[in-house]
C-alpha cells in the first residue's frame, strides 16, 4: 500500500494524528473532484493500489474485503465521474482500525486527492488505535507523522512443491469446507480477541480452482488454519494468512497447501519474529524474498499474536 502523502505531511506537521477534527472535512467537495464513500460494485478499482509484486487480488477478493467494513471504503471522483483515487479504513473494533487501499492517479497527486481521502478515512476510524503496512522505505516517513514501528515482515516469493502430499488427507489435516466453520472461527477469535466470523467464512471456504483452504485440528481443537488463493494472474498464488499455535503446524499446513500448485508461482508474507518458520521458506523451499514491509500503529501495538501469525493477510486489513 502507499505511504502517506507529503501533501498531508505539511497539513498535519506538528498534530497528532488522533485528534485530526471533523472541521477538516467540513466539505466532501473539493477543487475538481469530490470524495464519497465506495460502492461494493466499485470494489474492482481498489486494485489499482495493489501495485507491489504478489499483491494484486481477484474482483471477487476485493469484494470480499470490502465487506469487512463498507462504510469505510472511499473513492475520489473528478469532474467527469471517474475514480481517480482510493482508500480502506477498517473499523475492526471500537478500539482498532487499519488503513490500507490507499492509491492516487498521477495527474490527481497534485490536487490534494491523497489528503482528501487519508482525511476521510481518519475520520471514519476517529480516536482508535490506527494501523498501516509500508514498504521499509516508508517507515521513517510515517513515524514523523506519528505512527510507531511495531514489528516488519519479508514477502517471500516461491513455487510449489509436492514435499508432503499424505499431509493433505491424514485424520489431523482436513479442507475447512469439510469440518464445521465455527471451530475455525473460535480459533481465529482466540488469536486476535475479536470476532470476524462473516469475513472468514466467505474468505476461508473456498475450494478449487479458486483455491485451498486447510485447518489442523489436535483432539477435535483446531490448532491453525491456512489459506491459499488464487491472485488476479493465472498460476499465481498467494498464501494469507496462515495462523498456528507453533512452527511444526505451520510447516504441515503449508506442505499441505503447496501441494496443490506444483511449480507454479506463490507469495507469502511472514514476519521475522518467527525465524525458524523463515528458514524454512528460504532455506527448506528456496524461497525468495522479493520486499520488506513495516506494521505501524499510531498507540503503539494492538497485542497482535506475531508468535502464531507465520502468514498475514498482506498490507491492506492489518491481520
């Protein structure tokens, strides 16, 4: 996702980023274009912020994230009616929200469309604790703004392999669309202390050639999940997430869902607080890593479970 526009670096020099006020945005209208909130049959165009290598996900993936919270997606639009200018912010709880999405046309740069639209979504996500995913290039740009470093994760780029193909119908490793959703849900509520069940459903049950979607389960207690689907480029894929309770779950569940790709190209984020799981991406699968990005959080970290988050969901949700 972009960084923060230094359009908005000289509005807010010197504030805090919590207490930017309604005044600011005492207008949606603006000079030649206008902000409003997206619309889900607009949710196509948040690709455009997708930029980086592995990124880019499918019409339907967008629609899918854009469900979280639809009332916290905005577009800018010029005189014409076009879209030149995106944004996310997802209200997760009343104390957490994450900005991502965020894209700007070249020719609209110079309008204040950037500004705009961080207004509108730091408007939407008021005094919560605000999270953002940048390139490491980024990172001491956005601490000037406030936002504090927390932890940073390596995207990984590989192919898949046919390493483990018994882990894919053994009694502990089954397709979530073959076991009752609510375990898997339980869990990921368990990780991150709050419920998103409706996401995780429409995201996680999923099957071929869409994609594949494994849980391993300890005694009927499901002790990780992970996910694999299909980007917007044919034999491309991507990995996100893939939560666990330790390392030996991730490995089974990742040999599980490589598998089904074999030699076709896949992406994963992962962050380096879990270095023996890196190690088997770099070492063990060859593995490269292709980009370095930074989570930061404008009231420091949310208490996000990194000791079990060996896959993110990339740099727009913040999970």
């Amino acid at each position: 996702m972009a960084c923060l526009p230094s359009g908005l670096t000289r509005l807010l020099a010197g504030k805090n980023i919590a207490r930017i006020t309604r005044r600011c945005l005492s207008s949606t209208n603006y000079d030649g274009f206008k902000v409003r909130q997206l619309h889900g049959k607009e949710s196509a165009s948040l690709a455009n912020s997708q930029t980086a290598e592995g990124s880019r996900l499918t019409n339907e993936d967008l629609k899918v994230f854009h469900s979280v919270d639809p009332n916290g997606f905005f577009v800018a639009l010029d005189n014409a009616g076009d879209i030149v200018g995106t944004i996310g912010a997802v209200r997760w709880t009343e104390k957490l929200g994450f900005i991502g999405f965020c894209h700007a046309g070249e020719e609209a740069k110079d309008r204040g469309v950037e500004e705009a639209l961080w207004l509108a979504a730091m408007e939407h996500l008021g005094d919560r604790n605000i999270g953002i995913e940048v390139d490491a290039s980024e990172a001491e740009k956005c601490g000037q703004l406030g936002f504090q470093e927390e932890w940073r994760s390596g995207c990984y780029k590989g192919v898949g392999v046919s390493l483990l193909p018994e882990a894919q119908s053994t009694k502990i490793v089954r397709r979530i669309t073959d076991m009752p959703f609510s375990k898997v849900a339980y869990f990921d509520e368990d990780l991150f202390d709050f419920q998103r069940m409706k996401f995780l459903y429409r995201w996680a049950n999923i099957e071929p050639p869409a994609g594949h979607a494994y849980a391993l389960s300890e005694d009927e207690k499901v002790m990780g999940y992970g996910v694999l689907r299909q980007l917007n480029l044919s034999k491309k894929y991507r990995i996100a997430p893939l939560y666990c309770q330790h390392t030996a779950v991730a490995q089974v569940l990742l040999l599980a869902l490589l598998n089904n790709i074999p030699e076709q190209t896949v992406y994963i984020d992962s962050p380096f607080s879990n270095p023996s799981f890196t190690r088997i991406l770099t070492t063990d699968l060859k593995m490269e890593q292709i980009g370095e990005r930074v989570r930061m959080y404008t009231k420091g970290d949310p208490g996000m479970p990194l000791q079990k988050m060996f896959g993110t969901m990339g740099s727009d949700l913040g999970s």
